[in-house]
C-alpha cells in the first residue's frame, strides 16, 4: 500500500540536509525558527515555533482534525501509524507544544487551529487510551495481524463513543483509513517491544 500511494521515494542530496539539536534555531526570509524534538509519534519527529508569529507547525505531533468532522464541536484524534510509537513521549510532547502558549497551531492534518488547549487535551486523553491499548498488545502475545484487528475494533468502539454523532458513510471511510493506520502502528510497536 505505501509503494502504491508514494512509488520511489529518492533520498535528499546529504548537502542538503541540516540535523538540528533540539532547541536550535534558523533565520529563513527574516523569521527566526525555532526546532523542537517531539518524539512519541516516530523518534524522528520534530516540530517548528515560528516565535514572531507564535504559531507552532506540528508535524503529526498534534494529531488529526479531519474537516469533515467539525460540524458539532472541536474533534481531534491522534496518529499512531507505523512508526516507533512511544505513548508517554507523545503525550510529553503534546504538552511540550501546549506549554509554548501558541496563538495557534498548523497541523499538517488539516489546518491551522486557535484552539490549542481544547485539541490538545483530546490529543492527551487519546494518548492515555492508545498507550493502554499498545501494553495490552504488548502483553498479549499475539501475532501482529490478529493485533491489528483486535486493535482496530477497540479503537473504532472508543472513536464512536467520543464522536459527538454517527458519522455518514463518506465520513466513516475517512475514519476508518486512520483507524488502520493507528492499530497497525500499536500492534508494529508492541509487537517490536517485545523484543
């Protein structure tokens, strides 16, 4: 499925690639940025604070707000897709972005948002709830396909428990492409805990 949605993917010149320690900065066209290591969703992930601007560009840190699922209220969810999903580091990075105060955040699922406190504790109480469900995974002993599927249920029972209405066909297809991307990425993690 990722060679049918991407094909080849050609690695970046080294010339062109700048590592950047945590906390670093970078001028571009007059604006400083500052670059800030939040693991949790992948071990590589990293957000920007544009600090004149105060926005924070989020990367996957800062989840999903699917447009189409907005109609009653604020509805956030976070990405757990197959990465190195680590639960505890997501949610310090979560607050890790919260505690910056920004004016707003810029997700790259699906826009820019003033209401970061509200997004954010979704974001935090999804977390707890995909960390319980990766230990589980972890202690079960099952095989990463049976996972997924046991997975993929409990996560869609609590999405429809927390949407604040049933989703129409077309709205549940979006739901359910992130639904598999999240328990494929728990059962990857807890499967790979394992050791």
């Amino acid at each position: 499925a990722f060679d049918a949605l991407y094909g080849t993917i050609s690695p970046i010149d080294a010339t062109r690639v700048n590592a950047l320690e945590d906390g670093a900065t970078e001028t571009r066209g007059g604006q400083t940025l500052r670059f800030l290591h939040t693991r949790g969703h992948a071990n590589h992930h990293f957000v920007i604070h544009d600090e004149a601007q105060n926005v924070v560009f989020t990367g996957d840190t800062f989840g999903l707000v699917y447009p189409a699922l907005q109609a009653h209220g604020r509805f956030a969810f976070p990405s757990t897709s197959p990465t190195d999903f680590d639960g505890p580091a997501a949610m310090e990075s979560v607050r890790r972005v919260m505690a910056l105060k920004p004016k707003a955040v810029a997700l790259t699922h699906f826009g820019v948002f003033e209401d970061v406190e509200a997004i954010g504790a979704q974001l935090l109480s999804w977390l707890e709830f995909s960390t319980k469900l990766f230990d589980e995974g972890k202690a079960s002993g099952d095989e990463q396909g049976t996972l997924e599927q046991a997975l993929r249920w409990k996560l869609e029972k609590e999405l429809l428990t927390r949407l604040p209405f049933r989703p129409t066909a077309e709205q549940q297809k979006l739901i359910n492409f992130d639904l598999e991307l999240n328990a494929q990425g728990l059962a990857f993690a807890a499967v790979k805990a394992r050791g």
